[in-house]
C-alpha cells in the first residue's frame, strides 16, 4: 500500500510543478507576410471563385467597385496586384488602371485585366494602360493562378 501512496504524491507533485495553461504560451508559428491582391469584380460569382482560390496562397482583397478598388490600393501596405475587370460600375478597370498610374507609390503595381471585352482595341487599351496580362472571360482558373504566380511569384 505504500506503493500506491508514494505514487499518488509524486503524480501530485508532478501536477504542481507543472506551469499553469496561463503562464504557458504556445510557441508562434513564424509570420510569414502574404501578398496582398485587390480583386475589382462586380459579378459576386467570379469574385468569390477568384477570392477563394487566390485566398489559399495570398491576402485577397475584393472590390465590387472601381471606386472601392482604388480606395483600398491606397492603404497600407500597398498591393503586390491588382486584377481589375474592365467593366465596373462607376469607374471601369481602364480607369482605375490610369488612376493608379497617377500615384508615385502604385505606380509599378502589377496590374491584370479580367473582362469579358475581347475587342482587340480593348487588349491595347489594357497594355497601354501597363496591364502585365488581359484575361478574356470565361477563363480557366489554372490560367489565372498561372499569370498571378508568373506576375507576383507565390
């Protein structure tokens, strides 16, 4: 029986000398910072494809406005791409593509246009506008994810 004493105190013994949960922290897993995209689409549907896939292995941001896709490529950090659909309410793609020319701080970000234009005046009018690719819609999705790594890396 004296076994089974000595047993019971050293567990308890064990159990108090074991740091309470709140003074033990989980080691943090390293942050690692994910590349921000603003995705400018007003079709619901293709903005929550795009956002959940690109979501896996980069910070996305949706805009269902021209307007709002400008706004938000001008907070902190800036954006490592956007991918504007040309035609938006309020301002279209080719818009917020000049606008964004415009601003010192934005003016090397990357900039991919999804649109279902394929008027071959639209597709220069993108590259004039320094687009890096002009996706015509419908797309694959293996062509975008490949044209967003070739443009930002992952």
């Amino acid at each position: 029986m004296t076994l089974g004493a000595e047993t019971t105190l050293t567990a308890k013994a064990r159990i108090r000398a074991t740091p309470s949960p709140s003074t033990v922290s989980a080691p943090k897993p390293p942050e690692t910072k994910r590349k921000r995209i603003i995705v400018a689409e007003d079709d619901s549907a293709i903005a929550g494809l795009l956002t959940r896939v690109l979501g896996v292995h980069y910070d996305v941001q949706h805009a269902a406005t021209g307007s709002l896709a400008l706004r938000l490529a001008t907070e902190e950090p800036p954006p490592q791409l956007l991918m504007l659909d040309v035609m938006m309410p309020d301002l279209d793609g080719f818009a917020v593509a000049s606008r964004v020319r415009a601003i010192p701080q934005l003016k090397q970000v990357p900039i991919i246009f999804l649109t279902a234009r394929t008027a071959s005046t639209d597709i220069i009018r993108g590259i004039q506008t320094g687009a890096r690719h002009y996706i015509q819609k419908p797309f694959k999705i293996d062509e975008v994810l490949s044209k967003v790594r070739k443009t930002i890396g992952e």
